[in-house]
C-alpha cells in the first residue's frame, strides 16, 4: 500500500493545498493530511476549523483522512507507517528549500518525498499571504476552496 502524507499548518486551505492533494489522489492509495501543531506558531484558525475546510472541500474521498501531529514530519510517519512525503512547489526557492529537506529525510529514515508543482493557476498563493488578505478585509476568496469562505 502506498500511503502519503501531505504535512502542513494548512492556515487556512487554499487552491494551492487543493491542487496538490488533487494530484496525488491518483498516484496513492491513502493520503494523510496532517495539519502540524506548533505551539509557538501564532495561527489564525483552530485546528478543528482547519480540518473542516478540509473535511468540506473533500467529502467522499475515501483515500483522505485528516491527522494532527507535532514534532518532525518523518517521526510523525514512520508512527503511522506511511512511506512517502507529498510537497507542492511553487517555485525554485521552495525546490532548493525543500530538496535538502528531502535528502535529508531519504538519508536518515529512507522515507521518500514526491514533489508536485503547483498549477500555473495557484502557483501564487500562500497561506500567508491569504492570512494578510483576511486580516485587512480584502477578498480572499478567489485563493481558496468554498469551505474556507467564511
């Protein structure tokens, strides 16, 4: 069985997030979202609400479940016995960020990451970004799913 595991803080989803899971649907058998939980990290939704944007937006794919964890990404997989990594790239800065990254986990615990590039469409859209938007009453709604516009 092929089982991935597509790690973010997913504050909140985005078409971008979308995308990426969209793609991989087809390439595993089941696909863990796993929102991280990093207690010094300031978040603007709960993690409840972040996983119902997720759960919304992705009714009735039996592939996806949706996990919360803490600490590294790798430990977080082996735990659940998954044995690939799904990153979205936007762009070269976040291929040459997340490549080490990459070799480091295949280096050390044999897990292995599959990058995804994100659709000229999305390519744009970060979290953050769509954090700053909220934040200032502008329309984010043209970055994200249906689930998130609140």
């Amino acid at each position: 069985m092929k089982k991935a595991v597509f790690p973010g803080s997913f504050d909140p989803l985005t078409l971008g997030h979308c995308d990426i899971i969209n793609k991989s649907l087809d390439l595993f058998d089941e696909i863990i979202i796993a929102i991280g939980e990093n207690s010094d990290k300031q978040n603007m939704f709960s993690i409840d609400k972040r996983k119902k944007f997720i759960n919304d937006e992705f009714k009735g794919h039996k592939k996806l479940k949706i996990l919360t964890y803490d600490g590294l990404t790798v430990s977080f997989c082996k735990k659940i016995d998954a044995n690939f990594i799904v990153r979205g790239l936007r762009n070269s800065a976040d291929f040459e960020f997340e490549k080490t990254i990459a070799q480091t986990n295949k280096k050390l615990t044999g897990i292995e990451t599959v990058f995804f590039l994100t659709s000229a469409e999305t390519a744009y859209i970060s979290s953050s970004i769509v954090r700053e938007i909220i934040d200032n009453k502008g329309d984010y709604t043209k970055l994200v799913p249906n689930s998130v516009r609140l």
